[in-house]
C-alpha cells in the first residue's frame, strides 16, 4: 500500500499534540493542509483514525495502534539519524596507548585545523571496536593484514635524549630500553638484525623491557638510557628537539600499523582522516 510519508508524519503529529491546528503549527501547515493529509490517510486504510468534535480531536481505536506505531518509528529515524549525523562530523578512531600519545593527540589540532566541520575523539585498546564507524588503526604483523589496508611498514633505529654524547657501543656500559608486547604472537623488535646491520655484537648492552614503547621513550627522553623502538613513534620527538638519533641504520621490522577493511569506511570525514594519516605517518 501506498501511504505518504508526509501524512504520516503530519498524523503522527496531530496524534501526540491532540490538535490538528498545534499540528499544523509544528509541521509549518495549514491546518486546512493537515485535515486533507488526516483524511487521504484515512481513506486509503479505510478506518477513521480520529474522532471529530468540532475542533476537538481524539483517537480512534485503530489511531492509538497506529500513533504508537509511527511514534516508535519517527523516534528510530531520529536517532539513526543524529547517529549518522555525529558519523559525518565527527572522526572517532582507536589504536594503541603509544600511537594516540606520540603522534594522533600531538597532531589532533593540526588535523581539526585543516578540517574544521570534522572533530576527533580518540580512545586506546588492542581489541576491535566493534562498531562501524569507528576507525581501528591496530599495530600488528605484516602477513596478517591486507596490503591495501596497511598505513605504515615499521621500521626500528636506536634514541636518546637531546644533548647526549654519541654512545660508544664497544667500551662502556648501555643501557637500553626495548620492548615486550603483551601479545605474545607479535614478532619482537628486530634487535639482533638491528646490531648485525650496524656491525655490533650488543655485549656491553643492558636491557630493560616495558610492554609499550611509550615508557621506553619516556624514558630515553629522561636520560636514563637509550631507547631501541619504532621510527613512527619518534618523528615527531625529532623535530621537536626532544630526542635525537645516532650515525646508526634503521632496520625494516616484519610489524605495520594497518586499518582493517580500510575502504569499508564511507563518510567524508572517515576518508579524508584515513588519507592524512597515512601522509603524516610516511612523511
């Protein structure tokens, strides 16, 4: 059966005010144009829907079953849309407690900035959020995710704070901050490749382990030490006079950070999000 949305929003509110003239008032109608919406309805479910007395209008038995019907109805439709609403104008993303600290939230005002109808709220945790709009950028291994969806390959070097003379990797002492992921099924950071790529055997290294590489860097920055962690996390604490790196090479790691089902994500805001950090990150 054809039937208007249009009456069915105007029934709906001359339903719950009562009144067909508070109806038309709300609708921006005439209540002549509400009266012809009510009756067309009318017609076509051949029931009455109101009882008349004169302006006083009440429902029929068959009008409350369909006034809680379309109730029920438009208040979904509201809400579905304010929810696609927030979807359109606000980034929500999620990824791990070193990447929000060490590069979205430093860079959040910069993306806001450049994008000023689009908001970012960013939360941390290792598990997929499970709803569609929410934007996952996880860290994990190479063959488990697409390549169209991986952001960033990652590569390791070795960090220490700002002014800390060049360490002498045969004759003293080291202390170096690493990492130990808490899943157990990552690859660990590539150190042994790291010290056969730079021609050093590790014997005078000291580790200690943190299960994030934000505490390592943390404390590198500190000057307790120096720090062996990822390229991404640092870039900006490079050009920030913060940290500096050594004469040492960087090493290409089997770990990206990757989105998954990348083009799954359809709103603006989503797509011009997914684009900036990918240039940010490869920068």
């Amino acid at each position: 059966m054809q039937v208007s949305l249009q009456a069915l929003k105007v029934f709906e509110s001359a339903a719950r005010q009562g009144s067909f003239r508070l109806a038309a008032e709300e609708l921006s109608l005439t209540p002549t144009a509400v009266s012809h919406h009510i009756s067309n309805l009318e017609s076509r479910l051949n029931v009455g829907l109101f009882h008349r007395q004169g302006r006083r209008v009440s429902l029929t038995e068959m009008g409350i079953i369909l006034a809680k019907a379309t109730s029920d109805g438009f208040r979904k439709i509201d809400s579905a849309l304010e929810d696609v609403l927030k979807a359109g104008s606000t980034v929500r993303v999620t990824t791990t407690s070193s990447l929000a600290a060490l590069v979205l939230i430093p860079s959040q005002h910069e993306f806001e900035l450049a994008n000023p109808d689009i908001s970012m709220e960013i939360s941390t945790g290792e598990s997929l959020d499970s709803q569609s709009y929410v934007i996952p950028i996880r860290f994990g291994e190479v063959s488990v995710a697409e390549d169209s969806d991986v952001i960033r390959s990652e590569s390791f070097n070795v960090f220490g704070a700002v002014g800390m003379m060049p360490p002498s990797w045969s004759n003293e002492s080291i202390t170096l901050f690493t990492t130990e992921w808490k899943n157990k099924s990552l690859p660990a950071p590539p150190l042994a490749a790291w010290l056969d790529k730079n021609g050093l055997d590790g014997a005078n290294i000291k580790l200690k382990k943190f299960d994030q590489e934000l505490f390592g860097i943390q404390q590198a920055m500190a000057g307790n030490g120096l720090v062996f962690c990822s390229t991404t996390l640092t870039k900006k604490l490079l050009k920030s006079n913060l940290l500096q790196q050594f004469e040492t090479r960087s090493i290409q790691s089997d770990l990206c950070y990757y989105v998954p089902n990348k083009y799954s994500f359809e709103t603006k805001g989503a797509a011009k999000f997914l684009n900036w950090i990918e240039d940010i990150l490869n920068q």
